[in-house]
C-alpha cells in the first residue's frame, strides 16, 4: 500500500466518523430525520419578489455622521462640524373625505418606526396624540447626549498618546469614572487581534450606529406604525414612493380620545367635531370633551325625577316580595298615566 492511498484511507474514516457523530447528534436532539428544518423559501415566490424589487428602488435617506469637514465658520475650522439631526419629516394634510389628522412621510430604505406595542404605551400613558414635540426634543437630548459622550470616549482614548499625562490625577480622573467603565465592560468580550484591543473601535462603531439609527426614526402619532400604508404620491411635479397614515386611528376606536384634544376640537375647532360626529357616530366613540358629557349626563337625571324615583321603588319591591308574588317583570312604565 502506497503513502497516498494510505493517506485517502484515513481521510475516509475521518469523514465516515464526523459523519457518523453528526447524525447521531442530529438523531438524538433535533429528531433526525423527522425534522425538516427552516422553511425554504421558493425563489420563484412573485409576492416575495415583488417586495425585495419595491425596496431596491426605494431611495436611501442620506445623513452625514461624522459631518462632512466642510467649515463655515471661524468656530468650525478649530472645532469641526457639529452634527445636526435631518430627520424625516411628517406632512400633515386635511381632506373632505380622509379627515383633519392624515399625513405621510417619504419611503425610504433605512427607514424605521417603534414597535406597535410601545407607540400605544407612549399614546395611552402619556396622552400624545398629534402633537409629538416631547418625543422630539428626547430625540434630540438623546443625540446630543450621545455625541458628547462618543467626543469624552474619543478624547479618553486619546489620553494614551501623552505619556506625560497621569489619567489618575485631577482633573481627568473624572473623565475615567464617565468612560472606563464601559472599556472594562466590553475588553473582556471583544478579543485582541494582532495585539491590538479592537473595544475602542467597536464601541465608537456602536454609537455611532446609534446615533445615526435617530436620524431615520418616524414617529407615527396618533396612528400606529403599523397602520401606514405604502403609495406614490405626485411630489413637485415627481412621483414619490411614500407611506400613508390616514381616517381614523385605531387607538381613538379602542381607547378614549385625548380630553384635550377634544377640548381643543370643542373651543377652537368645531369643523372637526362635525366631521367626526358625522362620519363616525355608529362607533360609539365620545368625541365631546368630558367636562360637556358631564353636564349632559347631570342634565338628563334631573329630566327625569320622576322616572328614577319609581325604577328605584320598583326594583326594591322585586328585591323583597317573592317569586310567586312579582307581576311587575314586563311592565313598562309611562309617566303620563300617573294620577296626582
């Protein structure tokens, strides 16, 4: 026997072994071969194809993070650019048909809204309906926060440039307290590749991914997320891939409205009242504010004095006599036929 097919001889019963091992693994955890595995899915499915067309010819919001070292000022050549927050802007539109609240927003690629759950979390505990001016400025507290903390992460790093710098000592011990909390939490968990500690890259990658995810972020108020509805739309002469937010929302349908928003509907603008009483009425939603339904509750009871004082002496009496006794189940009662 000759060295090669000596060689082939213990190739084949090193692949006959793996083989073996594998299926028996396979046969005693994942059911082996019973179990088919992840669906395929058939490349000749058209809806699917379909989809991933629509998305490649979806434009891409461009954002520039860092910014472009395009200075305008004095300020600017010493310090850089500040970044600045484009985000994608909601246009609001009334219709005859569609109602006050529709908007839609331009379609992107890399566009992206809260989970469902959490934009009904965020418009039921903190009654944000139309206007989102607090989850704007928290957008951009939280950008402006993490930019400053991505320039102490940078200027930390840099620190180990000048050897004649002792971080321990006042005043930069108190930038290591901010920052080397995070070094150590990630230099155990990303390896060291050819000597050098790759977490401080990793980490600045990170937020900057974070703080450029904030620039494609939509926030839907009143709808949910998942209510917009893909459409072109004729945009400065050009058609335009956008998503479509309009007709009621569904959270006025299954939670109450807003009693601000209906006061200011109330005072201010009666037209949009009128709208949704009359094209929404068979929904029994309550479209008035609470301070006017109840007045018109309070007002409807002293109407009918006369009317309560007997439905209650009625219902005490089915209360007391018994079974046999009660002749007053399919009574109706009428007002004008009491004798004074």
């Amino acid at each position: 026997m000759t060295l090669e097919n000596k060689i082939l001889e213990i190739k084949l019963a090193f692949f006959n072994t793996v083989s073996y091992t594998v299926e028996k693994i396979a046969k005693l955890f994942f059911n082996y071969p019973n179990n088919p595995g992840m669906p395929i899915i058939e490349l000749n499915d058209s809806s699917r194809t379909e989809m991933i067309n629509y998305m490649a010819d979806l434009p891409v919001h461009l954002t520039s993070f860092p910014p472009l070292a395009v200075p305008r000022t004095l300020s600017q050549c010493f310090f850089g650019n500040y970044p600045i927050l484009p985000i994608i802007e909601r246009t609001f539109y009334e219709h005859k048909l569609d109602g006050f609240y529709n908007f839609y927003v331009i379609n992107y690629q890399n566009i992206f809204f809260l989970p469902d759950w959490l934009s009904q979390w965020i418009q039921i505990n903190f009654e944000i309906a139309i206007d989102d001016t607090p989850l704007m400025a928290l957008r951009e507290g939280l950008f402006v926060g993490l930019i400053g903390y991505m320039f102490l992460l940078d200027f930390r790093m840099k620190l180990f440039w000048f050897l004649t710098i002792n971080p321990y000592t006042r005043p930069w011990i108190y930038l290591l307290s901010i920052t080397d909390w995070l070094f150590d939490l990630l230099s155990g968990a990303v390896p060291v590749v050819l000597g050098l500690d790759l977490s401080a890259t990793i980490m600045l990658t990170l937020f900057g991914k974070m703080v450029d995810s904030l620039n494609h972020l939509v926030f839907t108020m009143p709808f949910l997320p998942s209510e917009g509805v893909p459409g072109k739309m004729l945009i400065d002469g050009q058609m335009t891939d956008v998503i479509l937010f309009r007709y009621l929302p569904s959270l006025w349908y299954t939670h109450p409205i807003p009693d601000k928003l209906r006061e200011f509907w109330y005072i201010q603008r009666p037209e949009i009242l009128n709208f949704m009483n009359k094209n929404y009425s068979h929904l029994d939603i309550d479209f008035l504010p609470n301070r006017i339904l109840k007045e018109l509750y309070e007002k409807e009871q002293l109407q009918n004095p006369t009317i309560n004082i007997f439905n209650g002496i009625s219902n005490k009496l089915m209360s007391v006599l018994p079974d046999q006794l009660i002749t007053l189940t399919n009574f109706t009662f009428d007002p004008t036929n009491l004798l004074f």
